[in-house]
C-alpha cells in the first residue's frame, strides 16, 4: 500500500525539519561559548559530524577490500554539497550574501584540498597508505589552523553564564544530530518505498532518491541556517564537508586500505568536481555571494553531472 509508506514519509520530513531547526539554534550557542565565529563553528562541527557517514562508508568499504567505494562517494558527494544542496539552500533564502572575510581565503584552501587526491590519484592511478598520511595531516594541519586563526573573530557577548551550560548544549547537540540521521535514513527509506511502488526506475531511485536522502542532514541544516538569516553556517558547513571527504575520509579509507578504481571513470567526475569546486569559488568570492541565478546555475550543473553520468555509463 502506497499510503503507509506516505504517512511514514511525511513524518520523518517532519521530524528531519524540527530536528534541523534546532540543530541551528544549539550551533549558535556553541558560537557564543567557544567565542569563534559561527562559520568555523560550522565548518568543524557541522561538517565533520554530517561527514560521519561517508567517514563510516569509506572505512567499512576499506575493510572489505573495495575502497573504491570511498572514492565515487566521496566525489558524488562534493559534487552534491556544492551544487545541488547549497544551490536548494540559497535559492530558499533568496540567495546567501557572504558575511565572513575570511570565507574567501578559506575558499582557496578548499578548492586546494579537494584537488589533492585527485592529483595523488593522478599521479599514482591510486591513492597508496603514505598518499592516505598525507590526507590526513592536511586536514589535521588545516583544521589546527582554522581554530588558531579564527580566534580574532570571536564575539563578545553580555552574558557570560552561559558558560556552564556548555556541557548541556554539546549532549543536546548530539542528540539533535542522532535525530536528524535517524530521520534522515528513513526518509531515504520510505521514499524508495514509495518509489517502487510508484514503479519508478531503479536509476531514478538511486540517482534521485538516495543520493539526496543522504545529504538530508546538510540539506535540512542549510535551509534552515539560510532561512534563520545565518548564511555562514551554510557556506561553512558546505566548505567543511568538501575538506572532511577529500581530506579525512579518503584518508582514513586509504590508510586501511589502498584506493584504485577505473581510471576513466574516476577522471570525468574528478574533473567535473574540480570545475564545480572552481566555479562554487568564485561564486562565494564575488561581491553578491550566491544569488538566486548562481544558484539555479548550480543546481542546472547537478542535473547536467547526473545526465552525463548516466550516458556515460
């Protein structure tokens, strides 16, 4: 019956939308305790915490011995964050005006991490245990940087009690986030559900369903950090994903495990995500941030990227 599925759709939307707006809330107190700015508060926590399941991907994909596994997630995944799921964001928002001045060198840092596997894979036609070292340290030293030099963006704020609460607000946020997972995994469920019974094609569902069910978390995170007026935490939890996958999880899965793969596929889409990477840059660089045509411009390109994958293959 299509019409159990649908409430249990419904629901877990529901739920994926509360659990978004409160994760933006219990963010912004995080912000005011650390005393950093909210975009490197994003960029870290945010980021790192919504990376969680390419992290568990690329190391169960490791263990298994097919790391290239990793490596198409990895990619896919980027590609999504930069077009599809910040363009939905922005687009909601009537565009995201970039308030950070750091946002822009950051932005450089980020292009460049997101290329270094693919330039290691280059190189090496795969991504060996000291080519995996050498991701992580990047990230590591990157992310060490970050919080160190952020600090002179820090927010005075009149009440200072709140910081005995920042024990309560880390569990909350913790909890929010399991809510917003858990939610997340059955809206991909129920939604292939759906799709079967509908009898949609099985590329649809894979292409369409899943793949954005499993950027909900970003998704619902950016809209609402758009539509409560903070569009730093969009922009840094976007930028913070793309650093997390190139850095951390292919370097943790090649580490474990050597990454190869097909070399002619791995290099259409490393090369339309380097362009995506290139292009969401100067977006965020220029005067207007992402306006509204920036963001169609950006959605267009995931829609084009899915066309030519599937022609491709």
């Amino acid at each position: 019956m299509v019409l159990v599925p649908l409430l249990l759709f419904i629901v877990s939307c529901i739920i994926l939308v509360v659990s978004g707006g409160y994760l933006v809330k219990l963010l912004i107190k995080i912000a005011y305790h650390l005393r950093l700015s909210e975009f490197v508060v994003a960029f870290i926590i945010m980021a790192f915490s919504t990376s969680i399941p390419e992290l568990f991907v690329g190391i169960n994909s490791a263990i298994e011995g097919n790391p290239a596994l990793s490596l198409g997630n990895v990619i896919g995944s980027n590609i999504l964050d930069l077009t599809l799921v910040i363009g939905i964001a922005a687009l909601l928002g009537r565009g995201i005006k970039v308030k950070n001045p750091f946002i822009r060198k950051d932005s450089l840092f980020m292009l460049l991490i997101a290329i270094l596997p693919i330039g290691l894979m280059f190189l090496g036609r795969s991504l060996s245990r000291i080519d995996g070292i050498i991701l992580v340290s990047v990230f590591l030293i990157y992310m060490w940087h970050l919080s160190r030099e952020r600090k002179e963006l820090k927010k005075q704020f009149k009440d200072h009690n709140h910081k005995n609460h920042l024990l309560i607000t880390f569990i909350l946020f913790a909890l929010c986030l399991a809510v917003l997972f858990i939610s997340s995994h059955f809206v991909v469920t129920y939604a292939t559900k759906l799709a079967l019974e509908l009898l949609l094609p099985s590329i649809l569902i894979g292409l369409f369903f899943v793949a954005i069910g499993t950027s909900l978390p970003e998704l619902i995170f950016e809209i609402r950090s758009v539509l409560a007026k903070r569009g730093d935490f969009a922009v840094g939890d976007a930028m913070g994903s793309v650093v997390c996958n190139s850095g951390l999880v292919l370097g943790v899965t090649a580490i474990i495990y050597p990454i190869t793969s097909n070399f002619l596929l791995f290099i259409t889409s490393a090369i339309f995500m380097i362009f995506i990477s290139f292009l969401f840059l100067l977006f965020i660089r220029g005067k207007k941030g992402l306006s509204i045509t920036k963001s169609l411009i950006l959605i267009i390109l995931y829609i084009v990227f899915i066309m030519a994958e599937y022609l491709l293959k």
